[in-house]
C-alpha cells in the first residue's frame, strides 16, 4: 500500500509535552486567578460567519482562513476573541447579565506569512469586562494584570498606561486636519517609538501624512513629555474629566499594589482601530526584548457592529507564548512523572500495579514500565528522560529506590517501607 | 450603519461560564491524573492536509470541514486527534523516544447533521500510549480509566473488555467466509447489542451478509457466552497465548482495583475499523443511559498509513460531555467568585481595591462590583447571580457582611477585622 507523507502544514506546530506542561500549567494559574476576580471562562465557536469577523479594519481580513462549507455557507475561522465575544454578546443580549466578567482561551487562526515564533494558529487568553464604562472597570483591569504577572513569578515588570480619547485631543490641537485614515497611520508610526525612536517617528509621521516634519515633531515631543497631561488641562471640560480619570485610574492601581507598577505613557497608542479610552502594554524588566506581555484597552464601539446600543468593554490580552518564553529560559529537561517504576521479569505484573498505584495515591508521579528493557537499558532511558528516581522491584521482596541526580541507592522489604521512607515527612530535629 | 445580524453558525455552541467552568475543572482533574501516570500532553494543529486524514473508513470522510486555504492546498479540519497522533508519531519517527504516553485534549470538527447533544464542534479528550504491543500497556489503560473515573467521583461504574482479535477466531470460527465489508456489517450490528437485544441483532446480521439466521444466532449466543473464552480455548496456540493475554490483563486489573472493575464482554466491538485487540467501554451504573464515558482500546496498525514499521498503540478517550452531563445533574447556579463586593459612593475606589485583593490573596474569590447601583440593586443582583456573600463597604469603618443563604449580617470597623473573621480558621473547642 502507498504510504501517505506524514507532514504537518506549512505555519502551523506540533507542540510536545514538556512545552505543553509549562502552557498549560500557566493557562491553569491564568484560570484560577481570573477565578479569584470573579471572571467566568466562555468558549465559543472556532468557526463564524465571515461577515461576524471580517471589516473592521487592518491586515485582518486578508489574512484570514475563508471558505465556504458544505451547506455553502461563508465561514472563516477567527483570527481573534474579541469579535467572537462582541457576537455572542450582541447575540444574546437582554438574557446574559451585564456587567460581564469573561476570560476566553482558545486557538486562533492568521492566513500569513509564518516567520520565526509567528504561527498560523496560536492560543489566545483574553478577559474583558462588558457592559459598563467605569474607571471602577478599568482599575480592575490594570489590577489583574498586576496580579497575574505576580502570580506566574515573571519578575519585575511595568504596566504602560495610555489613552486613546487623550491622545486623540493632542493630535486635535497639533496635527489639525487629518482624516480617519492620516490619524491611523499616525498611529501606526507611534507605535513604533519603542523600537526606532523619537526622531524616526516624526519624519514617518511627516512621510506618511501631510503635515510637516516641525509639526510631527512637536506632536511626537508632546506625547512622550511626563508633564503632558498637565498641559492638556483647562483646554475643555470634557477633555478635563477624561484626564482626571485616566489619572485616578493609574493612582488607585498603584496604590492597590504599594508600588508603582503602572506608568503614565502616552504614546502607547495600540495600533488595532477599535480602542476608544485607556490602552496599556506591559514589558518585564528582565525581558524588554520580548516586548508587551500583555496588553488591551478600552473599546466602547465593537458592540455596536450589531446592536444600535453600545455595550462598553475594556479588556486585555495576555501573551502566553511570550511569558512562555520568559518564564522557560533556562530550563531543563524534566520528565512528566517525576518517578520512574520498572520490575525484574520474574516479578508479577500486578505488584508493579499496585506500587504504582499506592505511589499515585500518595501524589507521586509515577510512568510504569510498558516495555521490556534489560536493567542497564531501564536505567539508560531514565537517564535521558529526565527522571528525578528509579523504582526498581527486583524481587518481591526486594525493591531498590535510585537518585538519579546523586545515585544514592536505598533498598526495601516491602512497599509499605518504600512508601513511608517516600511520602512521610523529615524527622523533626 | 447597516448593522450585522449576530448568529452563530448552525450546529455550533457557545458554552458560557457556568458549564465551561465544571468543563475547566474536568480537564485540569484529568490533566493531573494523567500526569500522575506520566502521560505528557501533546497539542497538534486543528487543521491538516486532507490526505492524513481521509479514507480510514466510516462515516467520516463525508462529515469532514475540507477547504482548499489561502496556498491552494487541500486541507481539513480535524475531526478526531487519532490520526493527527499517527501523523505526529510518523513525522517524528525516530526523534520521539517510544513507547511514548501521551494525552490530548482539544476540539474536533464534524460536519455532520446537527441533533441534541450532537455539535459541530466539540471537545475530545484522548490517551494513548504508543509504541509497545505489551500486556503491560493494556493494563496501564485499563488503570488509568479506573482512577480517573474514581478522581471525577462520578459513582459506581463497569469497564467492559472484549478483544478484537478473538471476535475475528470466532467470526472465523462460526460464520466464515465473510469478507471485510461483512465483516465491519457484523461488527455495527454487534454494536447495537446494549439497544436491540440478541434477536434483532441476529436478525440484523442475516439480513446485511450472506449467513442464515440460525448461524447469526449462534455466533451471537457465542460472544454474549460468560464462558466463550474457555470454549474457545485449545484450537491453535495463537489464539490460546492471546486469551491467556487478555484473561491476564483483566485480572490484573480487578487486583489491583480491589474489586472487579473490569468485565470480560466478548460483544464490546466499537465499530471504528482500526482496533486490532482489546477493546472497552465504560458505563456509570447510576448514568446507563448515558451510554459509554471512556473507550478505547489497541489499534496496532493505524501509524503504517504513514510507514513502513508498525507502531502499535493502545489507547482511550475521555467522553467529557457525557461525564459533565452525569456531573452537573441536580447542580444549582452559583457565581464564579463567591463574595460579592460593592461599596457606598462616598467610600473611596481605592479603599474597596485594597479590601479585594486582601481577600483575593487569602485564596477568597472576589467579583469587585465596577458599576453604580442603588443599594437594594446590588443585593437583588448578589441574589441572583448566586453569590455566597456580600462585602458592603458602608462607610471608610463600617465594613457589612452578609451571608446570602441566612441573612444573617455582621460588622466590622476594618479590613483586618473582616479578613480575620472570613479566613482564620473555626475556633478550637
């Protein structure tokens, strides 16, 4: 018979066991600390209709998985969460309770070209609060991403608050006139800042829409000033209550955590055209090359792609694959079950069962045999497996218990002494 | 704006917190349990070339989402994790140690018609352990099945046992000539055992392959027969070395059980074509209806679609939303963090921030109320939403606690004091 090519598609990744453990070890904590915020977890559907997701603006919608079912009709698989949960919002709006807490995790899909660390389905970890537009929202926000990043051991890290509305008013006063399209490309370029800096954000600026490279410059100066916000107020009185929120916002969290781990910055902008109030990224301090850790904002319009009211959310993303990658340098290989539990052939079976189980029921990890080995073979796979002991039943009634990392060897008469030396607790001095 | 009407896709589910929370815990419980077994989770992509995927036979190469992507190729979404296994093991021969254990949960596609309980999309939950044909490797299975269904508590349950190849010596024995189309006719019709009884399967089997009825019913006494093992015993060694095999592996099971787990059931056929040996179901006894929530079984030959070496593998699958069903029966609503926390509007946010992650940090879930509502408004929505308690900050030192299921309220002047209460432990007597 013809073999088939066993390939997996182009952009898209097997992930094995001893990263998966760290993910899902991580996306558990995610889960349980979201839990302690009262942020219930939803799932939705992998596949929508293409018009759920697609026309909102960006590289999006030509990079997205398309085609048509078998009942004909037009599909794509999301590309993120938050359309899907603006959806189901919009959707069942008048029976879910708003206020909503969500938290989603699940795999989403890109169309393009895969580069290194860049896949075509990925995990996503979004929580958003819909329905209300409170700075009470938005202080939960920020201080869940100070807990989480807490809570997953990351290191020293900071939170870059900005502010759309904010940002929107400077660029009213200093770059007059643009169009919808001009203001985003603006933000497109201060994006930027972090990676090419002041001078070359400005002549972007003033190669991509027309104002001049004076006037982008001052635009950019004004962004990146700490005293920003204090030279914005007294201009309007609406412009002046967005300004005291935002800065109550960053002085509550601040307080909440006894630090300051949250950092007025204005020229965060987050490229994505859907935010409307407070965005924010977050960096490690020990891992600034990773860039944002996890990020969101404010988006009061997503709603209204569907429903004539406007239902206001803010949330945040959190970068699984990026924390990931802070949190596994310089790891080792480790095995899944810590022990590992082999038996002599004239040993039965069944005393191997009952070991393993008696070893599980007391917490321990253990991977049972399934495969004939001689002795120094056992050993061997140990060894390169990453398994912290050996159990070995040579007899049944002499059961050998290996360090691996010191190779300490103990032996045992029964189960019962393995088990105790094993499970009780150090003498006390 | 024309707005978008916001639909799911027929056959699809939106699963919201409440469900998806039990559904979270399930998993992570399994998760843990497997690693105890040392089985480490692999994540493969949930789209794969058409090719790996189709022509195993069923039903299933008509129930498949199958597109051609954005690089013209021919693609599918998954619609189990066994084959996307296969390919992963082939793709990596040679790299992945074997036997290798391994779990896998994520979510698989089937276009098929849509019918209560029955989704387009939906979760699978597999284990298998690859690379070794060995008694050991069966038991191993068997175990783990006990142990997770004892970890889920989800009552009294029977694993049923059968063996694929000593069906074949008796379908050889009692109705030869058959070949594999027949076959595979026989096998769906043994399947429907547990739901027509063994005249309509007699019946079933005359009227799909050339057999009388009267040969149908006999074959059907056979496999039904608690004694069809030591009937068969003696006609070729072969066959006697895999009943001895099989007879061992139960045993070792119930032994190490404690009680007898597992039952010998010769009519346990599963229809997917690619078992080779021991197959099972499991039944809750005080959920029959529910039909099978564990299956699985060894299926020898399934990595050979991709190479020249056989790789036999023996494995199962968790059926989560049977388990949940059983789980969540007589459960009530109940909010996901279980203190619910406002405050009065001349307490400062800061203040009720603080209290939270207070409680928060002692492991107390908090849902922080984030929008204005009258004070008999905030207790007729902790009412509902199904909180246990309600935190009331009346006043900077007047701190209300009332539990929702008595009505019972106390009061404190501090947040030291109220944590006090809430987390230390009961009193000695």
């Amino acid at each position: 018979m013809k073999k088939i090519k066993a390939q997996k598609l182009k952009g898209f990744m097997d992930v094995a066991p001893h990263e998966m453990r760290q993910k899902a070890a991580m996306m558990e904590k995610i889960r349980q600390v979201a839990e302690l915020f009262g942020f219930g977890i939803l799932s939705t559907p992998t596949l929508e209709y293409s018009e759920t997701l697609l026309g909102v603006g960006g590289e999006t919608d030509k990079q997205v998985f398309r085609f048509r079912d078998n009942g004909d009709r037009d599909v794509c698989l999301r590309f993120d969460l938050t359309l899907p949960l603006a959806r189901y919002i919009a959707e069942n709006y008048g029976k879910v309770p708003l206020p909503a807490k969500c938290l989603q995790m699940g795999n989403v899909f890109r169309a393009e070209k895969p580069q290194k660390g860049r896949y075509r389905e990925f995990t996503q970890c979004d929580l958003d609060i819909v329905g209300v537009d409170s700075m009470d929202a938005d202080v939960e926000v920020l201080v869940f991403v100070t807990q989480i990043l807490r809570a997953l051991q990351v290191g020293e890290f900071v939170v870059r608050v900005g502010n759309r509305s904010i940002l929107n008013a400077l660029q009213q006063q200093l770059l007059p006139g643009l169009d919808d399209a001009g203001w985003q490309s603006v933000l497109i370029a201060v994006d930027k800042l972090d990676k090419i800096g002041e001078d070359a954000v400005a002549q972007l600026i003033a190669d991509e829409v027309q104002v001049s490279r004076e006037d982008a410059a001052r635009f950019v100066a004004a962004i990146t000033d700490a005293n920003a916000l204090e030279q914005l107020l007294g201009k309007s009185a609406e412009l002046d209550a967005q300004i005291q929120r935002f800065t109550q916002t960053c002085q509550v969290v601040n307080q909440s955590a006894g630090e300051d781990v949250v950092k007025v910055d204005l020229s965060i902008a987050r490229g994505l055209g859907y935010y409307t109030g407070m965005v924010f990224e977050t960096n490690l301090l020990q891992h600034l090359s990773l860039g944002s850790v996890c990020s969101g904002g404010r988006y009061n319009g997503l709603v209204s792609r569907f429903l004539r009211d406007e239902v206001p959310c803010v949330g945040l993303s959190v970068g699984l694959s990026r924390l990931q990658a802070a949190l596994s340098e310089g790891q080792s290989a480790q095995s899944v079950a810590p022990i590992y539990l082999f038996r002599a052939e004239e040993v039965p079976l069944a005393q191997a069962v009952s070991l393993a189980a008696a070893l599980r029921a007391e917490g321990l990890g253990v991977d049972l045999s399934i495969k004939k080995r001689k002795l120094a073979q056992h050993f061997k796979h140990a060894d390169k497996a990453g398994f912290a002991q050996v159990i070995y039943l040579a007899a049944a009634e002499d059961i050998r218990c290996k360090q691996m990392s010191s190779g300490e060897e103990a032996s045992y008469a029964s189960a019962a002494a393995l088990l105790q030396d094993l499970v009780s607790p150090p003498a006390q001095p």
